[in-house]
C-alpha cells in the first residue's frame, strides 16, 4: 500500500486531479479543493500523505497536506453513507479545523450545505463523529511547505471557482451565474466557493 509520495508535480487538472512523478512512475491523484489551490509550480518538488484506495475494479490514490488531515478522510469513510466522492467534498468545503468546530456546534445547517450531504446524513456524521474529532488537536500542517498557488497566473480566479463548484455537484450554467453574482477582484478561489455553497444551501 502506498502512504506517502515525493516527487516531482508533472500535471494537473482542475480542480483535484494530479500527477506526480516519483523515479520515472507517474502516480495519479485526487486531492481535495483546498490541497489543490496551494500546488506548487510543475517540475517542482511536492509531497502529499496518501490513502490508497483499492477496489476490485480501481486503485485511487487520495492525497493530503497532513497525516490528521488523512486520519479525518480516513475516518468520515467509517460513517455509513459517506464515501470517498462525500468525503473529498467535506475537506474540499470546509478546512480539518472548521469541520471539527462544526461538529461540536452539532451545526446540521453547515453540514447540509456539502454537495451530497442530506440532513439525516449530517445528523448521522454528528454522532458519530463527534468524540472523534476535537478542535485544539486538529493539524492543517503541509509536509511539504507548499510555495503560493500558481493557479492564479493559469486561470482566472472565476474559472478555477466554476470548475471547482462543478466538480462538487453544481451544473456548469448554474456554477458561472452563482460564481459572476458572488465574485469580488480581491477575493480568493476558496472565498468564492464558500459564499456559493453557503447561497445553494439557502436557496
């Protein structure tokens, strides 16, 4: 089983497809939303902590900023009803540390806000989740250091919050309306998503 890879960063594709060459082996991965948008430069160095999932039909490798940030996918797997796509959708939402706040607070209306999150499945990561997870131990840390995203000299902030939105359940005509209604010159990608989660959770 594969746990953790370096290598050089050779591809990506938004917004949580990636390859990364180790000794000449192209290793493809999906990473959360988050992970994604601090990648470093192509050809640059980058290390992600992995959960490898094998099944009969695929072998998906997952990668993360931290070992915590894995032990939380690892652990929201465990819920009945969430499944990695669910999970990648929490982390990809919300930060480790926002999660954890969530569950404490037993916040279903934040929860419900995930793409694919349903009520009583929010109520369910509650009680399940929530001697397992504790605010003050919560780790965010990057093994690697990532340098600042190169994304936004590639895309233009609003594609890259379209794209993301979309691979997170939204319809593309739906994710340009909401990203153009929302969207500010100085706000970040991840500002952009939020606000638009928050708006279809509401709606």
């Amino acid at each position: 089983m594969i746990g953790r890879l370096k290598g050089l960063l050779v591809h990506t594709e938004p917004p949580s497809h990636l390859i990364v060459d180790v000794a000449g082996v192209g290793y493809e991965v999906e990473t959360p939303t988050s992970v994604f948008f601090e990648l470093p430069e192509l050809k640059h160095s980058i290390t992600l902590v992995i959960h490898h999932l094998v099944r009969e039909d695929a072998s998906i490798l997952y990668g993360f900023r931290s070992f915590a940030q894995r032990d939380l996918f690892r652990t929201l797997l465990k819920v009945n009803g969430i499944g990695a796509k669910s999970a990648l959708a929490i982390l990809s939402t919300m930060s480790s540390a926002e999660f954890a706040q969530v569950i404490q607070e037993q916040n279903v209306t934040a929860i419900v806000k995930v793409p694919g999150i349903g009520k009583k499945t929010a109520q369910r990561l509650i009680i399940e989740m929530k001697d397992k997870v504790d605010v003050t131990t919560i780790d965010n840390g990057d093994p690697n250091q990532p340098q600042p995203s190169r994304f936004a000299n590639r895309f233009s902030v609003q594609a890259e919050a379209e794209s993301a939105l979309q691979a997170l359940g939204f319809k593309a005509m739906e994710a340009s309306q909401m990203v153009k209604k929302v969207a500010k010159d100085d706000m970040a990608v991840e500002d952009i998503i939020r606000i638009c989660l928050q708006l279809k959770g509401g709606s």
